[in-house]
C-alpha cells in the first residue's frame, strides 16, 4: 500500500462535495449538554454505549473508552467524555492511555517470547539472569537466588506487599543526598535489602517488584528496552501503532496524543517524586500528576499504549489474529492455570487464565490501575471452541474513594455487564471490522497533533510530492502545508486525509481517513 500511495494521492477524485456530505453523516453531534462520544457509532451497539455513559457517570470519570473485538477483528470502539475537561477536548479511541498493571501480560509477553526461544528457563533461577543489573551485589535473604521465572511470573516468588515494601513506581532516599527512583535502581536497591515473607513457592501475593524483576531479565537476555522489544513484536497495523511505551507524567509534557488523567474531587495531594519537575518543583501535585513515575513501574504497570493497540495484543497473543505473538505450544503453556502451592486458582504465566468450555478454550482477563486512570479488559469464547470476544475499557480518572483507599472493581462493574450486552446483540458475530472514521476527535488539538504527524511523514515519504519547504495554516476547516515547488496543497479536515493541485484540477481530492496511515507514520517517525 504504502508503495502505490503517490499514485493514490495523484488518481484519486472523487468530487469533494460527495465527501462532504458523506462526513456531515458521519459527523454526529451530542445533544446540546451532553457528553461528546468519539468512533464510527452502530446503532446495533446502543446497548454498549448506555452501559458506558451510566458507567462514566457512576464514577464521576471525565472519560472513558470501550474498544470490542471478536476474533481476529474490531467491531466497536468508541470514547466518551473528555481527553482534557479544562478545555474541552474529546476523548477518542485513537489516543494512548496509562495502563497500570496490564502492563503485566505485555512484560510476560516479553519473557515468554524468549522462552520459546530457549533463552530463557521458567524454572531456571531468575538472579542468574541479571547478573548486569546486580553486578556483584549479594542479596541479604539467600533465598532470594532460588526464585525462579516461574515464580516471578505467578506471584509466588516470596514477596507480600502487605506486610513488606512494594515500592516501584515511588522512591528511596539513597543515604548520600540523592534518590533512588527508576525501576532497575530500585530493584538493586530492593533486593540487596530484603527479606522474604515466605519461601519461593509457597504461596500466592500478588505484587509488582517481581514484574520489575522480568523486565530487568527481558532486557538483559534480548539487549533492548522492553518497550522497544514489545513495539517490534506488535508492529503497525490496521487501527493499531502497536506502540508501547513508557508514559511522561508532568501534565506539560503530555501530548494531545494522550489524555490529562484526573484524582477524585477532594483527593489528596502528594510530594512529587524527586527530579519529576525542574526546580524549583512543587510543593504537591495531584496525584496523577507526580506520586509516581511510570517509568519508575516499569514493566509493572508504566507503560502506555491506545486500547486499540490493547485489543490487538490480546488478539495476537490468543493465536485469533496472526501474526500470532506465540506458537501454539507457547500460548498453552502461558494460558493453562499453574498448580499454586495455597491453591490459588486462575493464575495463567502472566495473566489470569481459566478453561470456561473445555481444555483447549481460554478466557483470559486483565487489569490495573493508578491514581488517575483505571483499565479492564476481558477475552473469552462465547461457545466451547468459538472465537473470542474481547472487550477493553479505559478510564482516565480516578473513582471517589477515602483518603487513598479506592473501592471499584472494573471486571464487575463494567466488564461483565458489557458482555452480557453483547450476548443480546444478535448479529454482533457477523460485524465486520470497523471503519476508521471519527476515530479521532475532529477539529481538536488531538486531530492537529497527529495532522502535522501526518504532514512530517508523508514529506519524508514521498519527498518528490512533500518537499521539505511548506507553509502551513488553515482555511475552512482544512489544516494544510503547501508546498509551492510543486504547487500541491495536503490538507486534514474532519478526520480526513485531502489532496488539492490546482493546476491539474480544481477538484479537491479526498485519500483516506487519517487513521488509516497512522500506524505506518507513528512507526515509522517514533513519536
């Protein structure tokens, strides 16, 4: 496609007032008061989005996605509420959000891709696999170098975070003026001093040092960052960057390619972690604004990523879209429930995983949050042997709560009413995949930010057509650079991608919608 995009922009001329029409259609608006709603609606998913507006108001969020797929295609995604309430900007589909801990499943991803591989041994003892991150450090508690991949990956390796630290993501003072505070220091910091609670294996505690510890044994078996060994694996593709990354967290530095996440009315205020603002830093910050550093959870629970790309990770990572992400004899090993010594049930390696038909069906699920954003996400058959249906809600913001204490439980909350929705959509099965229409908010910063990302790629991809030189600006509605070596204007409008040459014709062509080159142009531009 990309090869033949030049031709595209040159031949295609359909009269712009055709397309018009077509976006005024498309273009729906909220009822005066209401909140916006973002992606391509299907009145057979109203039932989707009652839950979702109930849901959002339930919990007071500013915004909330819902992203659906069955098999290997998505069939709903939509926004709801606001990206930034402040200025009124529109959640959409297209932007990436913290995940919290399903970062998880993606960092296990990871790891058992190199067990596959035969680089890595899940029973094989996980400080051997380190030895660069510790380097001659000895751990206070011996047993520490009986943990095993194995273990780290189940939660059973020795740590319980009720009674001990579980500090990733915070900080240390370091004893010499200065702070501990990203993810490798921090479990050199942590391990040298701990203590486990109880032997490797005994029991289940759930956790996030041991999932800092993988992302330290992914690194240093593969010789790259996690989030670039993830992004390699995902790769672009239709609806999905396949980007994951660790996000920023100072609201300056978010772009309008991720939302602003928000605390509970009255929530607490917290001392930023160190070094997170030039100086002179703030006394407090809300919470989504400095208690933490993603980067500091690491492979825990910092990365950040589009629910689209989301969907797509656990649709490869099931085998129902392929490229699958594991062989078959990976997958199964990953998904089978583990043997817990205290007989907790439904540990999968990495993630939850239980038979609900028979032993070759898998229902898988997910979650995490952090303080301004909450995500949840569930795939399962329908029927013993049938495709999976995969639903995926993100919110940014945080539920009241108590001082810090937060009572929700998405799965329930939400999940699990959105699946029976989805059992009284008869024909959601037969649903093709969507269009990339509305995806992204129209006529918002949001739609600016990845118009001139648009702009920047298609020069350094077609420099012949987009020579460097342009001058930008906009005119009804269009943002556009014009590129006067070739008389050749490139213009966004409502989501859409337009080439106008004047001198060969007065019609202004429309190409695509802009999400249908995002994957390639953020892949390829790394931004």
């Amino acid at each position: 496609m990309l090869d033949s995009i030049k031709q595209v922009f040159i031949n295609l001329s359909r009269p712009l007032a055709a397309l018009a029409l077509l976006a005024a259609l498309l273009g729906l608006v909220s009822p005066a008061g209401a909140q916006p709603q973002t992606g391509p609606v299907d009145a057979d998913f109203a039932p989707i989005d009652t839950l979702m507006r109930q849901y959002l108001a339930a919990r007071k969020f500013p915004g909330a996605t819902v992203v659906i797929g069955y098999g290997d295609r998505i069939i709903y995604a939509q926004s709801y509420g606001y990206a930034d309430v402040a200025r009124a900007i529109p959640l959409s589909p297209w932007q990436e959000s913290r995940l919290g801990s399903v970062s998880k499943p993606l960092t296990a991803a990871a790891v058992m891709r190199l067990v596959e591989q035969g680089r890595v041994g899940l029973d094989a003892p996980a400080w051997n696999y380190i030895s660069s991150v510790l380097g001659t450090t000895q751990p206070a508690d011996a047993r520490l170098k009986q943990v095993t991949v194995r273990q780290l990956l189940t939660h059973t390796w020795g740590l319980n975070r009720a009674v001990s630290p579980d500090p990733v993501g915070l900080w240390y003072p370091d004893g010499q003026g200065g702070f501990v505070v990203g993810a490798r220091d921090m479990l050199r910091y942590h391990l040298q001093r701990m203590t486990l609670n109880f032997a490797p294996g005994a029991r289940y505690a759930y956790n996030n040092t041991g999932f800092v510890w993988l992302q330290q044994i992914a690194e240093a078996v593969d010789g790259r960052p996690i989030e670039a060994q993830l992004t390699a694996m995902l790769g672009p593709e239709a609806l999905s960057p396949g980007r994951i990354r660790f996000g920023l967290v100072p609201p300056s530095l978010l772009t309008p390619a991720e939302p602003r996440y928000y605390d509970y009315v009255g929530a607490r205020l917290y001392a930023p972690v160190p070094g997170l603002y030039p100086a002179p830093a703030p006394a407090q910050v809300a919470g989504p604004d400095g208690a933490f550093t993603n980067v500091g959870y690491g492979g825990s629970g910092g990365f950040v990523a589009s629910p689209l790309t989301v969907v797509r990770f656990i649709q490869r990572l099931s085998g129902q879209r392929q490229p699958s992400l594991l062989n078959a004899a990976t997958r199964r090993l990953m998904f089978t429930e583990q043997t817990l010594a205290d007989g907790t049930r439904y540990e999968g390696l990495g993630l939850s995983s239980y038979n609900p038909y028979t032993p070759d069906d898998y229902a898988l699920n997910f979650s995490g949050g952090q303080i301004g954003a909450r995500n949840a996400g569930t795939s399962t058959p329908r029927e013993p042997r049938g495709p999976m249906l995969t639903v995926f809600v993100q919110s940014n913001g945080t539920p009241v709560g108590q001082g810090s204490e937060v009572v929700d439980n998405p799965s329930t909350e939400i999940l699990t009413p959105l699946v029976f929705a989805m059992d009284g959509i008869a024909n959601y099965r037969s649903k093709p995949e969507i269009s990339t229409d509305r995806l992204i908010a129209w006529a918002s910063p949001t739609q600016d930010h990845y118009a001139d990302l648009l702009f920047d790629w298609a020069q350094r991809a077609f420099p012949a057509l987009f020579p460097g030189a342009a001058q930008a600006g906009v005119f009804e509605g269009y943002r556009y650079r014009y590129y006067a070596s070739t008389q050749t204007y490139l213009g966004i409008r409502d989501g859409q991608i337009y080439l106008y040459q004047p001198a060969q014709s007065p019609v202004i062509q429309p190409i695509a919608s802009m999400a249908t080159y995002l994957p390639q142009a953020q892949a390829e531009l790394g931004r």
